[in-house]
C-alpha cells in the first residue's frame, strides 16, 4: 500500500521530549501498528550575566550546546569550534537575565560574552547559573533624547584621541537596543567617541578613561 514500509514517529508537546523516535513498520499483511510513546519533562538553564563591577549586563549573548556522545560513549569527534555552529542562542534582557526553556536533561557546554567555556549537567527542574565578567575597565555609555527615551546605538566607534582614524576594534563592545553601550577592556587613555542612532544627529565627544 501506500504507507508500507518503515517509519519513524516522533511527537512534540510543551514542557516535554521524547528521548527516542520509535521506528514501526507497516506492511499489506499489518497496515497499522500501536505506538506507545513515553514522554519525559523537559528541564531550563535560567541566570544572569553581570559584570565585575556588579552591573548588569544586557544583550549579551550566551550559547549553549548539547554535548552528544558517540555510539561508544566518547566524545564528539568534531572539534569543538565547528559544532559551535549549531548552538542554541539567547541574549540577556536589561536585567541582564537569559533563559533557556524545553531542553532535553543532559550535559551542555556554555559560553557567555567575555567567559571561559564551561561543561555541566541538567538533571532536572531549573538549573540556575550566573556568569561574571571580569574586566578592568568598563565604560557604560547611555543615550536618551531630549524627552529623557533611551535611544538604540546603531554604530559605535571608540578609538585613541591620538590617532582617530584607528577604531578599537580589539574592544569587546555591547551595543543592543536598550539604550545603552558597555565597552570592556580599555587602558588608561583619552578616547574619541562616535556614536549614531537612526533619526538623531550623530555625536562625538572626548571620553578619558583614568
């Protein structure tokens, strides 16, 4: 018939995963087959991303990977840089908080803006992890208009009074449209800004970090 052969049968439901896709196989002699599906609850990775400083740190990003291990219990042969690909993404809201919901319980890695790569377990429930950014220097740039509205960055520059020309590309910098801009990682220097918004005339101003 038509439907004759093997197939798989998988099914999707909130707050739960089914560990295994069940294969049945229908023929003209059995056109259809009972299927019990076990389904198990889902678990969430929940937490913030400050900086050092204790400041909230919004829009940062944070990714998060299943780590599946082969047939024979090792690791993935891949290197770790290329699975990376096919992580799953979050940013942090202006409370500097991100979550991750419906995840199958098992062991992930994680890396979040500006922290070494970790690896642990979800077992079960919500899991709560917190990241702390250590950087030296932070400079926070806020932008409103006259009526006191936060305004988005829509590009940022910030490079050496001395030589303008040259932009801090070596910075690791947060712009997110939350009307604020976080940049890590500065020495002790006099630096150009330029900032632009869509709908605003652009800015520069001098900014000395001490």
């Amino acid at each position: 018939g038509k439907y004759t052969g093997q197939h798989e049968v998988s099914v999707s439901a909130d707050g739960y995963y089914l560990p295994k896709a069940v294969k049945v196989y229908l023929s003209d002699e059995t056109p259809s087959a009972d299927v019990e599906l076990v389904m198990k609850l889902t678990v969430s990775l929940t937490g913030t991303i400050k900086s050092v400083q204790g400041f909230p740190l919004s829009g940062a990003t944070i990714e998060l990977l299943p780590v599946t291990p082969s047939k024979d219990g090792e690791q993935p042969a891949k290197p770790v840089k290329e699975l990376w690909y096919f992580a799953l993404n979050e940013q942090t809201d202006s409370l500097g908080r991100y979550r991750f919901n419906s995840l199958a319980p098992g062991k992930y890695r994680v890396r979040a803006f500006m922290t070494e790569e970790e690896e642990f377990t979800l077992e079960s429930g919500n899991t709560c992890r917190d990241f702390t950014v250590d950087a030296k220097t932070l400079l926070i740039i806020g932008t409103k208009n006259e009526d006191g509205e936060r305004v988005p960055v829509s590009f940022l520059n910030l490079s050496p009074k001395e030589d303008e020309d040259q932009g801090c590309s070596c910075l690791q910098t947060l712009n997110f449209a939350f009307g604020e801009s976080r940049v890590f990682g500065m020495a002790p220097e006099t630096y150009t800004l330029r900032l632009e918004s869509a709908g605003y005339v652009s800015v520069q101003k001098d900014v000395t970090i001490v």
